[in-house]
C-alpha cells in the first residue's frame, strides 16, 4: 500500500518535473539524462544465499519496479554456481566473504542486502558502507545496541543509507493496524497483544546458535511482536517486563525458547507480547475505547488476515513484501529521503530486547529511557 | 457435561443400592425413606439480590434437578416483596442482615449460597457455616487467602460442606479443554494464553470499590483467565510476574484495571493471563507440541466457541452453568463426597492473586509455594 503510494507518488513528481522543466524552457537534453538516473534500476548485491535468500528475496528481486539483482556474495561455490546460472549473474559479479570488499569497484552494485546470520550482520553492513555502498540489513539488526550504533555511524560516516528489513513496514494489513491504532480511529487504545511463536525445526541450525545468533526466538520472531505493539501504539516502552521459559531445555539449550515481555507505553497503555521457538502463534490485537481489531496471522510472508469489532474484516490486497520493502529502499535512495525503517529504527528494538534479556536475567522491571 | 455425567452416575448409584438392597432382603420399608433422602431437593438461601442472583442465579434454581430457591436474604424490602411474589418465597423464609443467622432455625434451608460483594463472602460464609448450613460461596472466595483460610475453618468445624461459584467447571467447552490439556491429546503444553477483560459501566457500582470488592478486574475476571490456566495445565504455579496499569485513572482510583500476569509452572510450562475493566477479550489458549486448541469466547455464561489446530471445532452443547454448579454441590452433599470447587480450591487462587498483587507492587517476580 505504501509501496504503490510511493509509486504514484514518484511517478507524479517526475511527470510534473518534465512538465516544469518544459515549462521553463530547460534545455530538452536534460531530460533523458533525468529520466535515466531517476529510472535507472539499483544494483543489489545479496549477501548470505540462505532459506530466505533463496525463497523469498530473489524471486522477490525479480518483481522490483526500482531493483535489481545485480550481484552475489556466497562462500560456497556450489551456490554462486547455481545462482549465477538461475539469474544471469557475471562472474565480475561474484564475490565470497574474502573478496567482498571488492565491492567498492563494482559501479553495478548499489545496495548490499545482508541476509547473514545476526552476529554478521555488524560486520558486513560495516564493510558495506566502508566500500560505499547503501545497506539494507536484515533484522534484528544486530546482536547489541552497541553494533547497531557502530553500524549507523560508520553509514552516516560513509554519507550511505542505512535500512532494516522490516517488511511489515510495507504490508497493507499492518498499515492498516498501524493507522487503526496511531490515528485512535476506535477511540484511545487501551489494550495491545502481539504474539509471534514457531516450532523451530533441524536442531543444527545456526538460529539456536548463541555466537551465531545471538538470542532465539524473540532476537528472530519477538522482534515482529515487539515492533507489531511499537507501530500500532506510535509509542515507545518506557518500562518492560519479561519471563522465559524453556520447556525443551536440551534443544534450546543456546538460546531463548519461550518468551513473554509486557511493554509499558507513556501513556499507561500496555503491550502484552510472547515468542516461542516451540510453539506457534501469530497475533496482533488491540482493544481500544470504541472496539477491537486483530490481525491473525498477522507476520507471514502473506495470507495476512484481518478483523475488526463489529463483525467487520480487514481484507486487503497482499504484496510481495520484500519487493515492496527493497522499492521503498531504492526510493529512498533515488530521492535522498529519511527510510521509515532506518538503522534508528533498528537500534530502538535492540534496546528494547536487551532491556528484555536483562528484565529475564534480573526477575524485575526494567526501565528504558524514554524515546527508546 | 461432567454435569450430566455426575447425574447419570447418581442415578445408577441410586439404582443399583435399590436392587442390592431388594436383592439382600432388605426390608422394603427403608426403600421410600431412601428415596426421600435422595430425591429430596435442596433448599437454598440466596444472600443478595444483585444483578448475578436476579439475571443468572434465580433462572438457574428453576432449571435445577437437585435444588430449589428455598429463601432470600435482602437488606431491601422491595426486592423481598418482588421476589416473594415471582418465586412464592413464605414470609418466614424472607431474611435480611440482621435475621440472617436465624436461618439455623430454618430446616427448609439446606444450602446457603452467598452472592454478596466480594468483602462480604468471608462475614456471611462463616455465619452460614455457624447455622450449620452448607455454603456454596460466589467468587473471588474472598478478599484474601487469611479471610479464605479462616472461611475453611469455619466449615470444617460445623462440618459443613464449603464450595466456591466456579462456574465453568460444569461448563462442557472448559471441560474439554481442561481434558485436551491435563490428558496431553495434542501432547506436552508449550504456552498457554488466557485473558478475560470487559469494559465495565456504572462508575459507582460496587466492583470499583475497593472496601466492597477488595481489588478490580483481577479479582472479578481475571481469576477466570488464572482459573483456565489452572485447569488446562493441572498444575500449580511456583512464580508469577505481573504488570499493572490504569488507562483511566479517574474511573480506576481504587481497584486495579488492566493487569498482565505470567505464571510459571513446574513443568516450566508459562501461562501468560491477562485481564482489564476497560478492555474486552475473553480467550483461552494452549499450543501444545501437536497443535493448539482455544476457547474465545471462553468464560460467557453461554455462547462458548472452541477451535483447535486443523481446522476443526470445538462445538458441546450449552449448559447453564449456575444449575449444573448448584447440582453439582447437591450431589456432594447428598452423597458426601468432595467438590472439585472446594474453598481449598478458591484458597489456592486467592493467594495467587496476593502473588500477582505484591508483584505489580514490587516491580519483581514472586515465589509461591509448591502447590498453591
């Protein structure tokens, strides 16, 4: 929704700029000039060919209106093979974690998209920007607020943009939640609930690996609960307060299996939130004065699905999500404008989760500074 | 349902003692006094005639197979006159505070069932108690574990039997839940959620007071969520964390109005229960490790929906709750044996509650003793 808001948006300022531009009697040369720079279609570079990588990010890459795959960064050569033949990709266009920082030279590469392992995610979105390219991180965006701090100095260091990859951000649903909650269209909010839990399969997994990692469930999953309770309060925790458990203590024996974490909010609304590593939820509910709305599931790829008090649904269109969140980033390249989902953003929830892990750690309240 | 299955057993005891004794030679004689014993109704005392006893209790007991509205007991005379006309209650079976232990004198008066403001169940419960009559008590039990321990006493010493108005233990969807989760249908529990909150009205009810109610949404609903976590875990919480908050400040001066509260079992299993006078939800959750089952809404007096994993539904027929609770306790007492919803019952979650209070006002998760 927001991506085709944006769309539009693009498209009537350029057409209105050709018009102006005309008007003025500026020279006609310019114009192919212009149309091929505001046009042109950002180079991606994907760092990590996982899961996500595989499924949803490249086929994602091939339905961008403002991207485009334009390089790989794998160290398995069975991989660069496999995807440099799938998606057309020159072998200057290939690089492994040695040669990456190669990619300072390559003018076909834009944007690094790091789709790593957490405790990577410092360090490549840091080289990144040292090679001068723009960054969008996976998130959570690192494994400490500390790294998410070196990691926004070093882009704004690099005068390069910095964005998390929050593809809620840009699911309509969510939009709508956000709107329904930030814009008190059912009156003040009074109640928030947000729960996202999976069973977590092959035990090997680098997920339930703390170096790795860096937390479980809630690092992974928690964090769309978190942001879910964040986006439709508009508000920032001033106070959290959090239990763990973990009811399979061999699998999860790394990392954080079950988590439930309450948000106080400045303005006396509580978020009620949970994750699991272990058990599957997908929820997104607030009451409010005049009603209620939900969304369940409220954070998968797609199949979002809405309700609201009064009988009502939530029904609207479902987006590649990752395309409409890598549109959004070109965007805001192209146009030089704030990401809603820049590293501050990110830095926001690492703060948030620590004082989590902390509130677990201690068996009381935590108290965040106010404005996260 | 366990309703109906207590109703079928008490049948079949009755018939097979009839046959046994036929068969034993016994004399006939006894046979009718037998009958009489077991057949006989039990009279209640109905103490306060508020709304629970006008809309819900009193259309209860003209629906019950073991009980009858036998007297009231009022402090307004009107309502004694309107409800000795609608239910033909004989002048002498009218009481009001002052006369209320002259029901010791009353052998029509078996069961006395105290439907007062919550700081009025430990007065009139032991005063029942002292009349020598069984009490059937609404909940909360009381307005602390100390009042509730002192409410056992009082009825173990007259030998009188003492249950707590928990409802939805005869209630056939909770059952099937309790059953789902305490048998492991869908294997070991994972998480449990569980909320009931509503948005209540009349600013100078009683409920938000906090001399008559002791405490606000906790007390009134919430133990319905603490109940249901309870129940489908079968297990006793070791530690609760709990947060509180007050959306409306004004209308909430004296008693709690939204609370969110972990319980930490033995098992390591988490219930994550919340409550609210100014928020509705009404919900009961598990996933376990082959699915999930949940009941919303879980603690209506009737309409209760349940769903669990794979598409299916949870769909038992509608009972009145009051009759198959207030048969229930006839039973007990007629064949002497122990009600699941015993005072120790209502003892256990009074001090959960205190737990959950001292942890709001800690700001720290707080240690219960193994088995409540």
């Amino acid at each position: 929704m927001k991506d085709s808001i944006a769309r539009v948006a693009d498209r009537s300022r350029r057409e209105f700029l050709q018009t102006a531009m005309l008007a003025a009697g500026a020279s006609i040369v310019s114009l192919p000039a212009l149309a091929r720079q505001t046009d042109k279609k950002l180079g991606v570079a994907l760092v990590g060919l996982g899961s996500l990588s595989t499924n949803q990010i490249a086929p994602a890459l091939q339905k961008t209106e403002h991207c485009r795959l334009a390089a790989i960064v794998t160290g398995t050569p069975a991989k660069a093979k496999a995807w440099s033949e799938k998606y057309s990709i020159a072998e200057k266009n290939i690089y492994n974690y040695g040669s990456f920082d190669r990619v300072a030279d390559n003018p076909e590469i834009d944007v690094v998209y790091v789709v790593l392992p957490n405790s990577m995610h410092a360090e490549y979105t840091i080289r990144a920007a040292r090679a001068n390219k723009h960054v969008l991180c996976e998130k959570p965006m690192a494994n400490s607020a500390k790294d998410c701090e070196a990691m926004i100095a070093a882009c704004q260091k690099a005068n390069r943009k910095l964005a998390i990859g929050y593809r809620l951000h840009f699911e309509p649903h969510n939009l709508e939640a956000k709107r329904l909650g930030q814009e008190k269209v059912l009156g003040k909010l009074r109640a928030i609930e947000a729960g996202f839990g999976f069973v977590i399969g092959d035990p090997t997994q680098w997920r339930l690996k703390k170096a790795l990692a860096g937390g479980g469930a809630l690092m992974d999953v928690g964090i769309y609960a978190l942001q879910g309770a964040r986006y439709v309060s508009g508000e920032e925790p001033i106070e959290v307060v959090a239990v763990e458990t973990k009811t399979d203590p061999v699998k999860f024996k790394e990392v954080d299996e079950t988590i439930y974490f309450t948000l106080r909010f400045p303005s006396g609304l509580l978020a009620n939130c949970g994750t699991s590593y272990n058990a599957g939820f997908n929820r997104l509910w607030a009451g409010a004065e005049k009603g209620w709305f939900e969304l369940s599931p409220a954070y998968s790829y797609g199949g979002i699905k809405g309700r609201m008090s009064g009988d009502k649904t939530i029904s609207l269109p479902q987006v590649d999500q990752f395309a409409a969140e890598l549109d959004d980033f070109a965007l805001c390249i192209k146009n030089n404008k704030p990401s809603g989902v820049s590293g501050e953003e990110g830095l926001r929830d690492l703060r948030i989760i620590e004082a989590i892990y902390q509130s677990i750690a201690s068996g009381k309240a935590v108290r965040l500074k106010a404005g996260g």
